[in-house]
C-alpha cells in the first residue's frame, strides 16, 4: 500500500480503535460485516471504482455508502465506511484492501477482548509454518486459483480439524479466499502483523536452515528490538535450504545477521 492510502487507513483506524473497545466481543460482528462489504467490492469493480474516485466528492460517496447499507448494516459499519470513502486511495485496490484491514482488526479486536489476542498470533504463525513444512500440493492448492474456494475451506478444516480460536479459524477461512491474487501464507503473515500491531509489536520471521537455540533467539529478538525501537515477535522457521543459514524479514525488510547487527551500531550512534 502506497504512502498516501497507507496515512489514510492510519486516519480511520485511530478513530474505529476506540469503537472496537467498546464493542468488546461483539467487534466480531462488526468484522463479518465489514467482510462482507469487502465481498461486495471485490466482486464489483464499478462500486469499487465509484467509492474510491477522488474525483467523487465526499458526500456523494457517503450518501452511496449510506443508500447501498443504510438499514442493512450496523451503523458503527456504516460510519466508518463513509469515513473510509472520504479518504484518498492511491488505487482503487487500497480501498479493498482498507475495508479488509478494519475487518481484521475488529475480528482480532473480539479476541483482544477475550484475552485470547496473543494465542490468536501464535495459532497465525503455527499454521503458517505448518505449511511451510508441508508437501508443496498442499499449499499449492491452497492458494490454486483454480481449485475453488469451497475446495480449499474443506481443506483447511481437514487441516484445523477443529482446533483454535475461533477467531484464527474465522480469519484462516477468510484467507484461502485469496484476495486480490494474494496468496494463503502472505494473508496469515499480514494478518499477524496487524495482530502484532496492535499489541504494539513488529513481527519478525527468522527462517533458518538449522534450529536456533533458546540463547540464539533471545539475542536475535534483542537485536530487532534495538534496530527497530520496539519489542518484535520473533517466529523462527526452519527450512534447510535458505541460503546462509539465517534470513531475517521484518514487515518489507530482509535483514542478514551481519546487516541487523550494522544497523544496531549505527542506531546506537545516531542516539549519542
């Protein structure tokens, strides 16, 4: 997502943060709404284009937001979704992908609510690397655009086999629905930086072709948290081929152990 429609879902965001709070549990209703305008974009370039025009000024895409919904979704949807539209996306795309964030956010909220936020991310990273480990059909078919999606949901209940928190299973489901040609493992990875984030948290994947020791984790976690200003949720996966033994990716950032360690230094230097 570019700078622009990136400040943009910041905007929205911090104004649904504090509706979320206060929907506690019931945040998950407000995301299987938002899903399911997402559905509704996704499956209409013509909505989608309308909503995100900046040529369209504001009210009249509200008043669309307001006639398509109004009656039909709770109102905490509808506003945010008039806010949202007010917005300047740098693609049309960027709007979808906004409505798929709060989505996110408000089924993650639900489990935040719940206290069950942290197991949530965990649950995340254990499926990931699960396939990850797995034999390559497997993830192919979940992320084949050819295989349909009702294929790929019995899938992964066959994967899940009933296990989780209701809230990985909703947003698991939610990802084999490959969204704007993204694939099955990339949606998991962004939905745990979303959860991540809002436990004030980076995530870090460490993809190593031998397992690291507990010492070795803790002073790599170190590290990032030094290089980056803020504790970071090291997932480590190991996969014998990965060239050089370790590859650290943070967000957009691949980082080698050698280069975290420069940028360590020079953040301690520029902090003197």
């Amino acid at each position: 997502m570019r700078g622009t429609s990136q400040r943009s879902l910041e905007a929205v965001r911090a104004g649904f943060a504090p509706v979320l709070r206060a929907a506690g549990e019931g945040a998950a209703e407000l995301g299987e709404q938002l899903f399911t305008v997402l559905d509704a974009l996704d499956g209409s370039a013509a909505l989608l284009r309308a909503l995100a025009n900046p040529a369209r000024d504001a009210a009249s895409k509200a008043g669309l937001v307001r006639g398509v919904l109004g009656g039909k979704a709770d109102d905490r949807v509808v506003d945010v979704l008039v806010e949202l539209v007010a917005q300047r996306w740098s693609a049309d795309a960027d709007l979808a992908q906004a409505v798929e964030d709060l989505a996110v956010g408000a089924t993650l909220a639900s489990a935040q609510a719940r206290g069950t936020l942290e197991t949530v991310e965990n649950e995340l990273f254990t499926l990931m690397r699960s396939l990850i480990g797995s034999p390559s059909d497997v993830r192919s078919m979940l992320s084949a655009p050819h295989v349909t999606e009702s294929e790929r949901i019995r899938l992964l209940e066959t994967i899940l086999d009933g296990r989780g928190d209701e809230a990985t299973r909703r947003l698991a489901r939610r990802a084999v629905g490959l969204r704007r040609g993204r694939r099955f493992v990339a949606t998991l990875s962004w939905y745990m930086e979303i959860a991540a984030g809002m436990r004030d948290r980076l995530v870090g994947l460490a993809t190593v072709s031998v397992p690291l020791t507990e010492a070795q984790t803790d002073r790599i976690g170190s590290l990032l948290a030094q290089a980056y200003g803020k504790p970071v949720q090291l997932n480590v996966v190991v996969d014998p081929s990965v060239v050089g033994g370790l590859r650290i990716q943070v967000g957009d950032d691949v980082v080698e152990a050698t280069v975290l360690a420069r940028m360590v230094d020079a953040r301690r230097r520029m902090a003197s």
